[in-house]
C-alpha cells in the first residue's frame, strides 16, 4: 500500500504525543507491557472525552472487524471489542480503535462501513495500491498502535542485541500479537518506519 509520508509523519507524530504523556503519567513506565488502564486514562486527558470499552457478542471468528471505535456526538469515546479475543490481540485492537481518534481528521472517515471493509480488503494485500484516505488511515491506526505497545526504539535495541530475535518470546514480553511482532521487526518495516525515527 502507498502511503504519503505526510500521513505517516502525522501518524508517528501524534504516537509520540500520547506516548509521551503516557510516560509522564504512567506508574511504571519502564515496564515493556504499557498499561491499558492508563492509556486509556491518557486518551481520556489528551483527548478530552470519556472512553468506555465493551465486548460485544460476536465471536471473534465470526465477525467482519474485531473492534470499532464510536464518537458521539458529544465527543465520547466507545470502543466495542469481538468476543473471544486473546489479550495481546485485545490489547492491540483496542489500541488501533483508539488510534482513529488520534488521527481524526475529515479526510480519514468513511460512515459507510461495509464499502470500507470491501475497500480495505481489496487494497490490504496489494502492496502497490493506491487506496482512499480512509484505508490509509486503517493501516497508520494499525502503525500507531505499535507504536504504543511495541515502540521503534525498543525494536532497535532488540535488533541491535540479537538480529535474529525469537518472535514468540518478545511478543510474550510485550504483549502483542506475534503476527506483528513479525512483522514490525522485518527489515522492510524497520527500514521504512526508521526513516521518520525519533530516536
């Protein structure tokens, strides 16, 4: 998928953003697994709204998205998680749902959402695809959200240790989905996401 790096820069920067407040408010910070309790209490102070989570009951295998994030019209914030879902998987999903309302910008909506799922099935796969700014805002969620559970500059210092890193392990240390583990660990993500480093 092409993406602007305009869009991925506003994507890691507002990372860094909530990362950082994380950091000044987080209990223990140092600790690799980010606390959801208080990323959520730092989404609720940066974003100025209350977030609420649910689980819905459609089993994960059975359902078309595992979560979605709903703004109301008074700016409240809910998320609304597939059953069944492991904790690295709801952890993350829950995280890339929140991510949408950091990336709230017009441009990155789309209200119809089967024509949404349709496209970002379509383009997802397709490395050279030129997708609407919607389907690009699904993948800079799915960026942002690594970015908080697994951040670039902890993936360097593993690489740096160890350019052969056992996947299941740090997947297990940081809880995140192995599968992205993997992948944000590859030499094409690392190279790519390096390029906006912060470090």
């Amino acid at each position: 998928m092409n993406v602007s790096p305009s869009d991925l820069q506003f994507c890691l920067s507002q990372a860094d953003i909530i990362a950082h407040h994380y950091t000044l408010h987080s209990r223990d910070s140092s600790n690799p697994v980010r606390s959801i309790g208080e990323l959520l209490q730092t989404y609720e102070q940066a974003l100025g709204a209350t977030v609420q989570v649910y689980e819905v009951n459609i089993p994960k295998d059975d359902a078309w998205v595992w979560g979605m994030c709903i703004l109301s019209a008074d700016r409240n914030i809910e998320v609304a998680l597939a059953k069944d879902l492991n904790e690295c998987w709801g952890r993350f999903v829950l995280c890339k749902e929140l991510f949408h309302q950091t990336l709230d910008r017009a441009e990155y909506r789309n209200i119809s959402i089967a024509g949404h799922i349709e496209e970002y099935t379509l383009a997802f796969p397709d490395d050279d695809c030129k997708p609407r700014k919607p389907v690009v805002a699904e993948f800079l969620a799915e960026v942002g959200a690594m970015e908080l559970l697994f951040p670039y500059g902890k993936r360097v210092k593993i690489l740096d240790s160890n350019p052969r890193p056992d996947f299941l392990e740090i997947a297990t240390r940081f809880m995140v989905p192995k599968a992205h583990t993997q992948k944000y660990l590859s030499q094409s993500y690392m190279e790519s996401l390096g390029r906006f480093s912060r470090i």
